[in-house]
C-alpha cells in the first residue's frame, strides 16, 4: 500500500490540477489557485496535463478523481474542505480510494483551540474539518481551520500522490510552498530546470515570434514559450538536465541569440514589471517623475503606484481630460490646442513640460490619445502621442495603437511606461 | 443516428465546456471563453457541470471528449481549430464519435477567398481547417479562417450536441450568440428564465450573507448566488418556469424583502457598474467632478473615465503622491498637515476643496490613506479617509480597509465611489 513512500518516481511525474466548488462554475468566477500551483508544479519539472473544476457534487467529484489518478501521478485538489455539507472533497476521496475517514482527535482539538483564541466558540459543524482519509497525512493550516491532505499511495499504473487543499488563496499557497513542495521533491528523479526570461515592450506577439523563431525553434530544450498581454511579452526558456553545468550550457545556447535579436525591446531578465524596472531606474539615480494624463485617465499613475515605496521617485500627476483641464491644471497655452488639436505632438510635448514645472519633478512623461469608441477629437481611435519632459527639454512620440478603449489605454500607459524606461537608459 | 435534429431533449440538458490549448495549462494563462460560454448557457437554462483545459494531445483529448459525452448532453469545445499540427480538437472529435474528417471544397474555396481578400496566398496548410466531422454543420466564421462546427448525435444515454468553436474570444463570442443560441434554442423544453441582480456596495460578503440569507434560502427557485469582488458584491436572483407570469411571480416573491434588506446599499439593479451608476447621476444632474487621490495614484480616475463618453461629466484630477505635492498641486496647509498627518479628515477635506477650486468641478472627491506595507505616515496600514467638498461646504468619511496593499487601493477607490454616489443621491 505504501511503497511510495521515501521512493521517487521512476519518471518525470505529470499533475492534474481538480478545483472544486460550484461558485466556479458560474460566469463569474475564475480558479487562479492553479496557475499558482501550476507555476510551483513547473519550477519542479512537474507538468500540469488537465485542468478541471467541478461544483460541490460528490459523485461527479469521486469519477474525476478516479479518472485524475488513472491518467495522472500527482492529482492536486483545492476547495471543498469548509464545514459545511457542500464541502465534499474529503468524502470524495475516501470514496475515491475505497478508504474510510477517520476522526482526528488531535486536529478537532487544534481547532477548537483557534476559535478559543479568537474568542469564538468552535460550532458542532467544524468536527467534520477533522476527519482525515485513512492514511493520509495532515498539513497544517495556520490561516485558517481546514488541515489539508496528503495522500501516498499505489495506483493501478505506479506510485500517486494526492494533496487535499483549502480554497483560498491565502490558505493555499503558503501550505503548498512550505509543506507541499518538501515533501514533493523527495519523490522526483534527480533534475535540475532553471529558467531564463526575457520580458519584452514595444513590438506584438506575432512580430516577435517571426523574429525569434528562427532561433527557439531548433530546441527542444530548452523549451521556449511566448506569453503575451497587452504589449507585454514574456519569453520564457526552460531547460532541464542532470547538473547545473548541463543546463546552464543548453541555456547558453540559446538564449544569447535570443536576447541580441531583441536588443534593448528587452525590459527585464529578473521578472520585475516594467514599472518596478522604471522605478529602479528612478530610484538608483535619485531622480522623481510626474505624469500628465488625458485618455489614460489615472492609469499611469496607478500602475507606477502600484510598486510598494513609489513615493521616493514619483511625486504626483494630473489628470486632465478636457482641454479646459489642459490649461487650467498644467497651464497648455489654448493657443496650441486650437492650432493642433489636443491629440497631438505639439501638446503632448507641452502637457509633459507643464508636469514638470507643476510638480518639481526631474521627468514627466504625459499621454494624449483618442482612445474611442466615438471621436471626441480629429484623431481616430488610437491615435496617441507620448510627451517626455527632462532639463534638456521635451521630446515626444506617435503611436496608433489596435483594439478597443480598454485596450487602447491599457497599451497606451505600457507604451508611456517604456517611454520613460527608454528615455531613463539614454538620459 | 439523427434522432435528435429538429427534437428537444427530454430534461433540461447539462454542459461541459473544455478549453483547448497547452498555453491555457500554463502559469500565466486562464481560459476565460468558458465565462462568456456560462452566461450565455445559464441564461437558456443550461448549467455548466464542469469546466476542463487540456492541452494539444490527441489521446488525452479524445478521452476527455468521450468521458464528457458520458456525463452531459451539451459539450462545448473552444480551441484547436487552427491550422498547425498542434491543432487537434477536430481529429479528437472525430476520434470520439468514431467517425471521418471530410474535406469539404466550399469551406477551402472560402478560406481562400479570405486569404485573398487580405492580398495574401492561403498556406497549404490551412487546408487543414477545411475538414469537418462526418455529419457537422460548419459554422460560419466571419471573424477568422477556421470554421465551428455544430454536431447532433445521439449517445448510449441519449441526444448529444457537440461544439467545435475556434479560440479566439474575438470569433468565438459573435459565433456563439449568431450561430450556436438559436440553434440550441430549438432543442430546450419550453421554459421562461429570468434573472434578477442586486449590485451592492459598503457591505462585506459574510455580512450581506448574514443579513439575507434568513430570506433566500427558503427558496430554492428563485436560485440565489451570491458573488464578491474587492467591495462589490452581485446578488442574482434565477427564476425558472413555465410562462413569464409564473417566474415573475416567483421573483416577486423574494426579491422585495431582500432589496428591502440590502436598502440604499443596493446601487445598481441594472447590471451597471458601479462607475457608470455614478456617471449617470452626475450627466442627469448635469454637473462634473474631479478628484484628488493620494494613495490610490490615479485608480479612482482610470475607473471613472473607463467608461466611454465620461468626458461630459469628469473633469479631471491630482495626483497627489507626496507631502507637497498636496500643497504644490492643490494649495494644502502644509500647517494642516503637520498638525493631523497626511492621513486624516483634516487634509481629506481640504483635498477635496482644493480639487474643486483648482478644476472648477461641482463637486470634487479625495481620498488620502496608508495602503503599506510600511507606514509612510502614523496611521496603520488600511486607515482611509474620504473627502468630498461641494458647494455647500466638505464632508469626510473614515474607513479601515483589510488586505494587502493591491487589495486596500482597490476598495478604498470602490468606496470612494460609493461615497460619491451617495453624496449625489442625497444632494
């Protein structure tokens, strides 16, 4: 029953990822906890073949399970192990594996306590929290009631290995990480995988395939995967060998072609966003910024923002979207407007100079576009100009960006924040 | 072998969405046509009773198909109509049903033509997209190259109807409303849905839980869901029956004491956001606002101008990240300051007075707290205050906010909102 256990895998396991609740299958709501578990899964060399959500039905729950363990080595489950009769994941399981559940004395009491300390009194209900499947091990849930699983055990085909997690996020992931992940690799064949990412601004997913292909597509290992969101590409090498020195040499052949192609496109090669790379820049040589910001509305602003300690390099910004706006907050001459439109170089420069001298910041950077769906402006949707203001002066550019007023704006503020990062690196 | 062609299943059938593609099986990729396929599916009655991704593997795909048409009446496929080696969702199908692929002359002669149109040469292998399961109708693709397809068939346990519809949210949603709703419309039982939506705001989900559930559980049909986001919670109402008098009936029923319940907390009942909510009642009242936003950087400004035409009524904004900022930008005491902090109803007031007096706005909202994690000011990470300055003089509003960073700027934009929104409907 147990020779798994202490063993490892005769091979590269695979996974399958089980989400289970029904509130997961209305059309509101997505599961993100296997894309977290599907990344720790990957960083292992574990790769995840089915994704599959379930709602709060025992024996459809029970069929996916068995079909997960007949397909698969590692079935990971989150959800289903609250309180009450809808959590049915620990019954599905038991069913599953033709085991009973087995009352823990231990876990009911460790609950018990967490309502004490609380204040609260643990209701007759949270008993069923501390049933286990025979033969499984308990996880500790220090954030929340539910204990998680684990499960080793021999399928028809080979070993399997079963994890029982709670559904939120913030329960899920730190017992994953720091029980999950230990007891995982004691069980996989000796490997080493590192990954080398390049993420890249200012060219389309189609563009940049056509040019790297040439090159990734001679490997197989590393295996290259393109992800792309609005004007954002991460280019992902994943190699995989016996040692450091074997893996560190297929990357070495692969990637430097990869990164000359794409030049100074590349914004990162650590995984930091392009804001988190813009506010480095800002930060190492103790210079601040500013924004002025028409049909992004505020974007820019959040999106710098968004980076925990902006406030050492960015001061502030205006949102001007009327041409009023322009000239009351950021003092554009109405002169310029009326001559050039307030979609244009000419404003953008100024929009970005106003910035500057409004807040006493050393760079402003400033966006002007049509961003649609009914033209407010000569301009047609997706026409944007880009101003950047610095001691030397202002400088600007022209982009016609694709799509609809969301993502126009969201390309929009990606194209101003590559801007800056561009400007940052030559300044 | 047709049985079911112009017939109507003998019970309201389920569905099983399976989502094809190895890049949905990665980190940073979710599969989010399944949310669109829901809606439309739960509004013909039609629950979804699992959602699968499984990659580009023939074998594992033709298994999940056969498993999926053991379970469900309906099953929608998305994905895998491409015209690459890896594109295998018609090849999987046809493995499933045990039939042919057929070349069909009049869907390659209209891809051609499509190629043509864009003064460019079909590839031979987009004559892979041409083949249709034995016995499918196609589906027109206005869209792209690839066709759906649209098959009846009859299973061990009865009629069976199969999608094929290509990946693409951009294809596949027209597809789906044009081509697909009609079709299966024809083979439901005669019955009425109607859902009704409570969109409520200032409220926690357990709270809002608490407080009406003693009302909806007693019923069964109306079915209620319950759905939260960041400060924003949908509580839907889906009534089935046989006539429209009997599912009026049935929500008039439920509906009034739980809209009693939830009172002014209720801020849409329309499906608008809550952004739109607040935009219609500045246009109706013809007046403007402009904000000023510490913390948030430019959030409250991105929500409110995403929606298109928001220029009649949003002025514009500050972004006052600093200090002095807050005095550069909108004329703060810097007095005021020094004796309350950044983070208090002091300087929320004059944030908004200095908001409105610099934008010549109606009205003006501020929002000023500590979103962490480290405490830039004195207050604990969570404290906001709202300000909201009209002619008639400033108010103010003290929130604590739970969650990380991302988490207190969301809701403390969402409250600031609903502040608006709630100064607007009693001014």
């Amino acid at each position: 029953m147990w020779e798994l256990r202490g063993g490892e895998f005769s091979k590269v396991p695979d996974a399958e990822i089980i989400a289970v609740g029904s509130e997961l299958l209305t059309h509101e709501r997505v599961d993100t906890n296997s894309l977290f578990i599907t990344e720790q899964l990957n960083a292992l060399g574990v790769e995840v073949s089915r994704k599959l959500v379930v709602g709060d039905d025992r024996r459809r729950l029970t069929a996916a399970i068995r079909d997960a363990l007949s397909n698969v080595e590692i079935v990971v489950l989150s959800g289903g192990l609250g309180p009450t009769e809808d959590d049915l994941t620990r019954d599905a399981v038991a069913d599953a594996l033709g085991r009973k559940l087995i009352f823990s004395q231990g876990i009911c009491d460790q609950i018990e306590e967490r309502f004490r300390r609380f204040q609260r009194k643990m209701a007759e209900i949270n008993k069923r929290q501390a049933y286990l499947v025979e033969g499984a091990d308990a996880l500790e849930n220090p954030r929340g009631t539910a204990p998680g699983q684990w499960i080793e055990t021999n399928g028809e085909t080979g070993g399997r290995i079963i994890m029982l997690l709670p559904g939120p996020p913030g329960e899920l992931k730190p017992m994953f990480t720091d029980q999950c992940v230990p007891r995982l690799v004691r069980h996989l064949p000796p490997q080493v995988i590192r990954v080398r990412q390049f993420r890249v601004a200012g060219m389309g997913e189609s563009d940049l395939d056509q040019l790297i292909a040439p090159v990734y597509t001679k490997y197989t290992n590393p295996a290259t995967t393109i992800l792309a969101g609005a004007g954002d590409i991460h280019v992902n090498l994943r190699a995989r060998g016996e040692t450091e020195e074997e893996v560190e040499r297929l990357l070495n052949e692969v990637a430097p072609p990869i990164e000359e192609l794409l030049g100074d496109r590349i914004y990162s090669r650590s995984g930091d966003s392009l804001e988190a790379v813009v506010g480095n820049l800002l930060r190492s040589s103790k210079t601040t910024l500013s924004v002025a910001e028409s049909c992004t509305g505020g974007l820019f602003g959040q999106r710098i923002t968004s980076i925990a300690g902006s406030s050492d390099y960015f001061l502030g910004g205006l949102i001007v979207y009327s041409d009023a706006m322009k000239t009351a907050l950021l003092g554009v001459d109405p002169a310029l407007i009326e001559a050039h439109t307030a979609v244009s170089e000419e404003v953008a420069r100024a929009m970005a100079a106003g910035a500057r001298s409004k807040t006493g910041s050393t760079y402003a950077i400033s966006i002007t576009c049509e961003a649609g769906p009914r033209s407010a402006t000569a301009a047609a949707p997706g026409t944007v100009f880009l101003g950047f203001a610095s001691e030397a002066g202002t400088d600007a550019r022209k982009l016609h960006l694709p799509g609809d007023r969301n993502r126009i704006r969201n390309l929009a503020a990606q194209s101003a924040l590559d801007f800056v990062r561009r400007k940052l690196m030559t300044t």
